[in-house]
C-alpha cells in the first residue's frame, strides 16, 4: 500500500461526504450554497481524473499512439461535460449526471488496469474512492426536497 497517496486521495472523500450530508440534513440555512459547493468540487474533482488520464497518455505515447490519442480525447471530455453540467437549472440532473462520469472515469481505469497501462495500488484505490463519491451524490439527490 501507498500510504502517502492513499492519505491524501481519501482525504478528498471528505468534502463530498461531508456536503452530501449537509445537502440531505439541510444543516446550513443556505442550503442551495451547500449544494452549490458539492457540484463544483465534483466537477473540479473530475476534471483532475481527467488530468491523470492525460498524464498517462502522455506517458504511454511511446508504446502505442492509438490507445495514447483515445486518452487524451477521454481526458478532456468529461472535464467541458462537467463544466456543463454546473449551468443546467435541474440539481437532480446535475447529480445523475456527475455520478455517470465517476462511473465511467472507473470504468476507463478498469480499462487501464486490465491492460498494465496503471498500478494495482492507483487502481485499488479507484476502487475504494469512487463508490464514496458515487454514494456521496446519490445521498444528495435522495435528500434534495
């Protein structure tokens, strides 16, 4: 196990566990302000995914250019999709659709993974952070009147 990564990704969980239930108690009186923060830092969370998958692009062009170029295509979409998303009025589309791209940001390590592009420990760990995020949301949604 890496411990350094490991601290510090896990401890990115914690704004979404802890909005996501701001946003399903309704703790604070501005909770639209609750609710805001918890879209833009997934947005800004995912585009970092992206980011990492742009990096190993970069560094597996060499190896192969065809799987390197489906990369970087995937490393930027999601990032202008999540941009996206935080101007559309709907709150529960916002959420579903954040939860979509942290699934398919998942699936494209799983990809990655099968395929020795990324480590079992960076993998791993996808592993553990992506249902928090995931369920994060959902907490959300479900507790938005």
């Amino acid at each position: 196990m890496k411990r350094f990564p490991w601290t510090f990704m896990l401890a990115a969980t914690v704004p979404f566990v802890a909005l996501s239930i701001a946003v399903s108690l309704h703790m604070f009186r501005d909770a639209a302000l609750s609710l805001e923060l918890l879209l833009t830092y997934a947005a800004v969370i995912i585009s970092f995914l992206g980011g990492i998958h742009l990096g190993v692009a970069i560094s597996q062009y060499h190896n192969s250019h065809k799987i390197a170029n489906l990369l970087i295509a995937e490393s930027i979409w999601p990032s202008l999709i999540a941009w996206g998303i935080l101007f559309y009025a709907d709150t529960h589309i916002q959420l579903l659709a954040l939860t979509l791209l942290y699934t398919f940001m998942w699936a494209v390590d799983s990809l990655l993974y099968n395929n020795d592009v990324i480590p079992q420990w960076f993998y791993d760990l996808r592993c553990i952070i992506t249902p928090i995020v995931v369920v994060s949301l959902y907490v959300a949604y479900f507790g938005l009147v």
